[in-house]
C-alpha cells in the first residue's frame, strides 16, 4: 500500500502560518531599521543600486550628448603604434605625445579595432558603461566585507554622484581602467590571493602612472602579510608586469618610453586644474611650488605611517580568523534541513560573532589603502575633472571613517560633489576642495591614532 500523504502538509492554514512568519520576520520595524541604517545589511541595498545604475547609464548614453575631449587623441596615438611605430617620442595625438604607459597601449589598440577604428562612439559608451559596472561591483564588495558605511549613505553618494557617470560613459577616459584593475587587485588582496593581486596592481599601473599613489601602502602590506621570500616575489612580479608589456617600446628606444610614460617632471596646463584656480600661473607652474608639494606628499605619508604599519601589522595577525569562518561555513554545509531547524541559535550568534571580526579586520587592511591614495591625490600639483575617478569609490568610506558628526560628514560629500561639478573651476572651488580634504585627512589622523 501506497503510503498516504499528511492532508495538513500542504494546507491553507500552513500557508497561511508559513506567509505570517515571513512576514513578522521581515516585515517589522527592526528589520526595516537594519535595512536603513546596518552596514551589515548592504546586500539589497547594493543589488537596487547596482539595478538603477545599469538603467541610470543606459539612459545617460541613450539621451546625454557625448562630449570629445581625449579619445580622438587615443585614438590617433595607438593608431601610431599599430602602423608600426615603437618610438615612444613619436606617438602622438592632437593633444599632444603619449604620456601613458604600455598596457593602455594595447588596451587602447583593441578599443580602436572594436570601435571601427575609434569611429564606433556608441559602442566605446557601452564598453565603459561595463567597465562602471564591474567597477560598481567591485566597489560594493568591498563596503559589504568592511560593514563600514550603513546603506542609506551609500544610497544618497549614489543618487547625488553626476560628475563619475560623466567620466565613465560621456568622456572615455583611461582613469577609469586603471581605477578597475586596482580595485581587482584590491579585492584579490583581501581574498588573501596576493600574487594574483600584485598582477592586476601592476596591470593597473601600467594603463596610468597615478596607481602608484598606493604603492607606499602595498609596500607595508607585502612586509607585515608576507615572508621576505614572498615579498620579492610579488615585487618581482610587478616588475617583471611592466618589463613584458614595455618591452617592444624598451627596445626600440628605452629612453623615450621611460619617459614618455613615467614623466614625474610633467607640466600641467593651468586653465584644467580643479584644486589650484587660485594661485597665479607662474606660481602653479614653478619648480618650487611642485617640489614643496612632494615634500609636504612626503612628510605627511611618514606623519600616517607609524598608524599604517600599525593597522596592516594587526590585520596580518587577526587574518587567521577568515580560516575559522571558511570551517564554519563549510561545517554549517554539511547540515540537513531537519539538523539546522533542530539547532539552537548558538551557531547562528557564532557566525555573526566572527562575521563582525572579519568586518574589522577588513577595515584595517582598506583604509590604509584608501588613505595613502588620498594624500597623494590631496597634495597632487593639479587635478583634472577626470581625476575625480581616482578617489570616488573610497571618499564615502574615508568620510566614515572619522568621527565627525552625521551632517558634518553629508556637508563634506556634498561641498566635495560640487567642486568636481563647477566648470569651469573657481577660486571658491578650489579653495572649499582644499579645506573638505584637510578636514577629512584630520579626521582620520585622530581617529587612527586613537
């Protein structure tokens, strides 16, 4: 004889049951609160925003006019190199030579052969469009491990965000490549995969030099997380990175590659700059005011130092934690249905114990990150609107990681969006993003010396 089902299995009433106990789990106040305000309930958050960005650039593609500024030159420097030419000194576009290492060369290269030779706007728009989504991505990985910024900030950086959706899908900028690479990088480090992350670093210095605002940090990194054997390895690897991709142009004429694409001694032109608008010209372009900028980029790095080595040396310690929660997770696996539904709330509390350890370990790993990066482009001898990429997907997290109050945080995102959105730039401006990144480079300081 068959066996006979159980009637009430399937029945209104445990559905009913069922629908009810839904809804007193997520449907309460509590809940809803979490979702607002928990940093460790980013996830939905995330996933509509990631959602609206993708339908918010479709339409910014499909109705915003595209505006030219250095594609075309792109365009005209790799085509250079793909008739044959390897002397640095000799490509160059209508903006002027080549100032950018190999790998945007031949990231470039197959843009042009993707693109129609460069003619393919459309197209162009929707790969950078792709590039803002794995970047999106990348980014939201990051705040979900760090639990660090509570959903409704990220929620208005992102509403209130219109000068980075310029850069990515309307401009075609090389910044944004090198920006994604190192996020990969950044994530691999995390994922504790430190050779593959030392490649994708090296990957994205070689698409533009400015990636080398974090190299003092990663430095630190590689001695306090690694033997000295691993150490040099990964710098090899760097090293060896750059030598591959460099190597037609090093041959052909070493010297012009060199600088051509590391030119430390480049002149900006005064009428871009987003941060020095008020000083004179003469002044903006002198040597003197250039080396007193690297010294006082210098002097500050050493000022953060002592607490960089002290977060990256703690996080080397407490890493081992990730090795508990990947037994735990594996162990909780195991487990049939029945067996977790008889299980007490013990495991679950443990989780969330060592859920919040790996959040505060991850913290110390990123801010040094996101701090060194800052200064550099804090003390940089100019900015363009472009560069605003560099530093975008980290200032929410710097800002919340001082401990200044709520609104004080929300003004200096705000005053911070509106210099990056005055063109052409002013002397307020400039003067205000000067005072936002002193004021947020000093609320770090004391909260990391804390």
């Amino acid at each position: 004889m068959a066996p006979t089902k159980n009637k009430t299995q399937n029945s209104p009433i445990n559905s009913f049951l069922s629908l009810e106990s839904i809804r007193k789990k997520y449907l309460n106040k509590n809940f809803i609160s979490d979702l607002i305000y928990n940093p460790r309930y980013l996830l939905p958050t995330c996933i509509l925003l990631f959602l609206f960005e993708v339908l918010l650039n479709v339409f910014i593609i499909q109705n915003v006019k595209y505006t030219e500024i250095d594609w075309v030159a792109y365009m005209q420097e790799v085509e250079g190199f793909l008739n044959g030419t390897l002397d640095y000194s000799k490509l160059r576009g209508n903006t002027g030579p080549l100032v950018y290492p190999a790998g945007f060369v031949y990231i470039y290269s197959a843009l042009y052969y993707v693109t129609s030779q460069g003619t393919n706007i459309y197209l162009a728009q929707y790969i950078f469009l792709g590039v803002f989504l794995l970047q999106t991505i990348l980014n939201y990985r990051i705040h979900i491990i760090t639990a660090k910024v509570p959903p409704y900030a990220l929620l208005i950086a992102t509403l209130t965000s219109y000068r980075i959706h310029s850069i990515y899908v309307l401009r075609l900028f090389n910044d944004p490549i090198a920006v994604l690479l190192f996020y990969l990088s950044l994530n691999l480090f995390l994922s504790n995969k430190w050779i593959l992350g030392s490649i994708f670093y090296s990957l994205a210095v070689s698409v533009k030099m400015n990636i080398l605002l974090y190299a003092p940090c990663l430095l630190i990194a590689y001695l306090t997380n690694l033997s000295l054997f691993q150490t040099f390895l990964n710098l090899f690897l760097c090293s060896l990175v750059q030598l591959v991709l460099g190597l037609p142009f090093l041959f052909d004429n070493y010297w012009s590659y060199i600088k051509g694409s590391f030119d430390l001694g480049r002149i900006f032109e005064h009428k871009w700059t987003v941060n020095y608008r008020f000083l004179p010209r003469n002044i903006f372009e002198s040597h003197f005011f250039h080396i007193s900028l690297l010294a006082l980029h210098v002097a500050l790095l050493l000022l953060f130092l002592p607490m960089i080595k002290k977060y990256l040396s703690s996080y080397a310690k407490l890493n081992v934690v990730t090795r508990d929660v990947e037994k735990f997770i594996k162990k909780e696996k195991q487990l049939t249905k029945e067996e977790i539904r008889k299980k007490t709330n013990n495991a679950t509390d443990e989780f969330k114990k060592i859920e919040q350890k790996m959040s505060i370990i991850a913290q110390l790993f990123v801010l040094p990150f996101y701090i060194t990066n800052f200064i550099g482009i804090a003390l940089a001898r100019s900015l363009h609107y472009q560069f605003y990429s560099w530093y975008f997907h980290s200032i929410l997290y710097l800002v919340f990681c001082t401990k200044y109050k709520k609104p004080v945080m929300f003004l200096l995102l705000a005053v911070i969006e509106y210099c990056w959105n005055v063109y052409p730039s002013t002397n307020l401006s400039s003067i205000l993003l000067h005072i936002c990144h002193v004021l947020i480079m000093y609320g770090i300081y004391k909260n990391m010396k804390a």
